[in-house]
C-alpha cells in the first residue's frame, strides 16, 4: 500500500500494465492493480448510439481539452447521485495533478456557457490513452467528451483506449475485454510510438465531424 508516489514511479507503473486505484475517496492508501481481463474501446469502431451522434452534431457544448483538469478530476472524484463511492483519493489526485502539468495527463471538458457541464480525463503514453474516469454535470456532457476523446486519438495516431475495467455505462460504446498479458504486450509496442494529443490549432466541430464522417464510410 501506498501514501504517495513520484510521477515517474507512476508513469513506469502503467508502462508495466498496472495502474492505482485507492479503495475509497477518504482513504489515505492506494495500491496498484493488474486485473487479469482488461476493458478496451475501439478508436476506430466506437459504438457511438444514434442518439448519442446527433447530439453530438447539434454541438450543445462548447469542448476543449486541458483548460479545467483539477476541476474535472475534483467531479470525478465526488460523490453524487450516480456515484456512490470513488476510487480516486487526495494522493492520486495530487500525483495526477503532477502528471498534467508535465504533459502525460489531459482532460476533456465540455462547457454550457461559462459553467462546466462534465468531462473525462486519462494518460497518455505514446499511441496509448489510458482513460481513468468520467464525469456529467449535465446531461450527456461526458458522452459528449467520450466521443471528442476518440475522434482526437483517431486524428492524432493513437491505437490504443484502454478503461481498465469494464462496466454496464461503457457498454453502449462496444467496451470489450482481453486478457491482460495481451494487453501488456501489445503496450510494450504502442506506448514506444509517437502520437499527438494537443492537436494544436484544430477546430474541435470539424474534428468530430470528419471523425463521424469516417465512421460512417468504415463501419
């Protein structure tokens, strides 16, 4: 068990295939976990519901990336209706707070005018996004970054979308598991591999539509 850990320990940790997880969201420890089926999304292939699409086209949030970490890991480290307990404590919060300030950490967050309407945050190493959680003020606002997340891995070269683990939320979006020797060695070839995030300059509404668009002529 842990109380704290450096952002390179912890960077080394998810090149290994493991990843901290506290037990709850008021307890000092953490651990890291290596389960031994791993939950995946398709870049490419994201089940993206018809619903889901459209109000994804109608664009009822304004998205961006990076501009509110704290205040995205902060939601998704809340308790609320929907969420009855988190695994994301003051030190992971602290050491992921690190880990965005050098680059490896980003957030997508969307926006109802000045007021956060919910977002999602992760890892990136390499062609790998390790997504760590979601979270809507809002309705459909982290569905929304969902699908924003995936069409800027798509653009940017990414191969992997990892969600360590599975569950009934992440369903609609075609989540499928393997195991997770496969999962390691197949990270030991992608994380070595160089992949852009920031997408610096690119409009976010022609990004998701041609994201759409190619979806629609592949799937």
């Amino acid at each position: 068990m842990f109380t704290e850990a450096e952002p390179g320990f912890v960077l080394q940790a998810y090149r290994e295939g493991i990843f901290p997880m506290a037990e709850e969201a008021g307890s000092p420890f953490f651990d890291f976990y290596r389960p031994k089926m791993r939950g995946q999304l398709s870049i490419e292939k994201l089940h993206i519901p018809k619903r889901l699409k459209k109000t994804v086209r109608q664009a009822p949030y304004k998205v961006t990336i990076d501009r509110a970490f704290v205040q995205i890991i902060d939601g998704c480290a809340a308790e609320g209706k929907n969420r009855k307990e988190t695994w994301i404590n003051p030190a992971i919060r602290d050491v992921f707070i690190k880990l965005h300030k050098e680059g490896f950490a980003h957030s997508v967050e969307c926006w109802e005018g000045d007021a956060l309407a919910g977002g999602l945050y992760g890892l990136a190493l390499g062609c790998v996004f390790c997504g760590e959680s979601m979270v809507s003020f809002r309705r459909d606002a982290s569905k929304v970054a969902l699908v924003h997340l995936a069409a800027r891995l798509w653009k940017g070269g990414f191969k992997i979308l990892d969600t360590q683990f599975t569950n009934p939320h992440l369903e609609q979006f075609g989540i499928y598991e393997i195991p997770q020797e496969k999962y390691e060695t197949l990270i030991k070839k992608e994380m070595k591999k160089r992949a852009d995030f920031r997408l610096e300059g690119i409009d976010e509404k022609e990004l998701v539509e041609a994201y759409l668009q190619f979806q629609g002529q592949n799937l």
